[in-house]
C-alpha cells in the first residue's frame, strides 16, 4: 500500500509538474510497486503498470529486466509441449539462422508455450560458420516435434533466406520469428483471431518491449501510411497474410541487403493493406548492441 501511494503521488506530480520529478525515485518505486504485485500474483496489473511507466520514460534497466521475466514466464520453466489440434498449420514460423544458435532454444521456447498449436517451425541455417546447425539438430532430437524441421543453405543475407522460408512453408499466416527473440504466450491466439475477422488488415503489429541495447516500448501507434514512408511501422515478426506477400511479390532481394521489411511494408501499403496494432505487448524483441547490415 506504500508502494501504491508513492507511485499515485509520483504519477499524479508527473502530470502536473514534471520538472519536479526525480526519475531515478520514480523508477524505483514503480519496480517496488510491480515487484511487489507480481508476488501477489497480480501478474496482469504488474505488466500494466510497466507498460504505463514504459509509455512515458523511454529507458529502464531495471524496469525493463523485470517486464521481459513477466512477459516470458515460459524461459523459467520446463516447457510445455501443447500438441496441434489439426493436420494442417495454420501459421508458419520460418527462423533464418545465422550463427545465433545459443539464443534458438529460447524462441522455439516461445513457439512452444502458444496457446494456439497449430504451427510449424522451419529453421533456415543460412550457412552458419559457429556450432549453430549442430544445436539446431540437438533441439530437434530433445523436443522431436514433427512440427519442426530444418532446411541448410549457403549463405545468402537475410532477404533471400526470409524468401526462402516462405517457400519451404505453407501456412496462410506468416511470422518471421529471428532465433534472438520471443513471443508472448497469447500472441498467436490474439493475431490470428484478427486476420480472421478482419479481411482488411493484411498484417498484425504486436505492441513491443525491447531489450538488449535498451529497454524500451516500441511499434505501440497506429497504423499510417505516409508515417510509414518515415519509420517502420511493424517489426519483421508482425502476422502476415502469405495471400498479401504473393500478391505484393514478395521481399525485394535485388535491392535490399537489410530492412527488406519495412519496404515489404510500404508495398503492401500501396497495394491498399492496412495493419492493424494489437492492444498490448506480445512481442519481446532482442536488440543487438550492433544490428548487422545496419
């Protein structure tokens, strides 16, 4: 209750004269506030006051480390393997690998703790020069789910793998998970159920909380095209109709060495598709101190 009022204090004087407040105070008792939630298991109002603390202070190491374990409770405990309900997937999860395969067993984790099973996983070892193809196929043998397998490759760059993975899948929905990240467990679920009912939206953007070289939200506004053209408005693991790549033609390998997803998004924007932004945080994006082909 202590925690509760100093935070109501704290938010309240943030509103009214922000210059007064003292962020470092700010930040350590909203971690207090949420800590203490999280241990009385009110998980949900924990994260939705990080969420509240995030939208207005860009950066937080400590706040940021306590949302990512509440965001992916399933990187804590064995995983639990829920089977598919049906023969067919109805989501493909192509994985372009590139000499990250210690981070692997994480995202396949992600996959795993779903509460919508009907998936398949397609790793594309894109001429890994580590031990990654070798803990791909260990990942394999230990969770032996027909749902997953692997295709191996000379190196090509991203673009051309992410075009290969679209061809060695089949699923009408699209996400484009990268080894180093994470999915929140009702992602699928909630995604999905927006492609469904809403013929319109060509894609879904999860709201998104990074963390690596900052801790930080990120693609939480809406969807405009012309703000698009400025900055990206989706994360290469938004949901995507497979329907909207073949018509749009796809990613554009023969200029684009990096970022083959933002321009994928501004075509699919003039072809007419909108996106459509998820009410909360389902996607926990790994940010690289240096992005390669930056």
């Amino acid at each position: 209750l202590a925690y509760a009022k100093m935070v109501d204090i704290l938010f309240k004087q943030l509103e009214n004269t922000p210059e007064e407040v003292n962020i470092s105070e700010f930040e350590k008792y909203i971690y207090l506030y949420s800590l203490a939630l999280a241990k009385l298991g009110r998980t949900n109002d924990a994260k939705s006051m990080l969420f509240n603390f995030f939208s207005i202070i860009d950066s937080s190491r400590v706040c940021g480390h306590l949302y990512r374990v509440l965001l992916t409770p399933y990187l804590s405990f064995p995983p639990v393997v829920r089977p598919s309900t049906s023969s067919e997937p109805m989501v493909s999860f192509p994985i372009a690998l590139y000499n990250h395969g210690h981070y692997l067993e994480g995202a396949l984790r992600s996959i795993f703790a779903q509460t919508f099973t009907d998936w398949e996983v397609v790793i594309l070892n894109d001429g890994s020069t580590d031990n990654s193809l070798r803990v791909a196929k260990d990942l394999l043998k230990k969770y032996n789910d027909p749902r997953i397998r692997i295709v191996s490759k000379a190196n090509e760059g991203l673009p051309k793998t992410r075009t290969r993975g679209m061809l060695e899948t089949r699923a009408p929905y699209i996400c484009q998970l990268d080894p180093d990240d994470y999915i929140t467990e009702d992602y699928l679920e909630k995604a999905v159920e927006i492609l469904e009912t809403e013929p319109e939206v060509g894609w879904v953007t999860p709201k998104t909380f990074t963390f690596g070289g900052g801790n930080s939200l990120t693609w939480f506004w809406e969807y405009d095209f012309v703000y698009s053209l400025v900055k990206s408005p989706s994360p290469a693991r938004s949901l995507f109709r497979r329907s909207m790549w073949e018509e749009v033609g796809g990613y554009r390998c023969d200029v684009m060495s990096c970022r083959e997803d933002w321009e994928f998004w501004i075509r699919a924007g003039e072809h007419g598709w909108k996106a459509k932004t998820m009410d909360d945080v389902y996607f926990v994006y790994r940010q690289a101190f240096q992005r390669w082909g930056l």
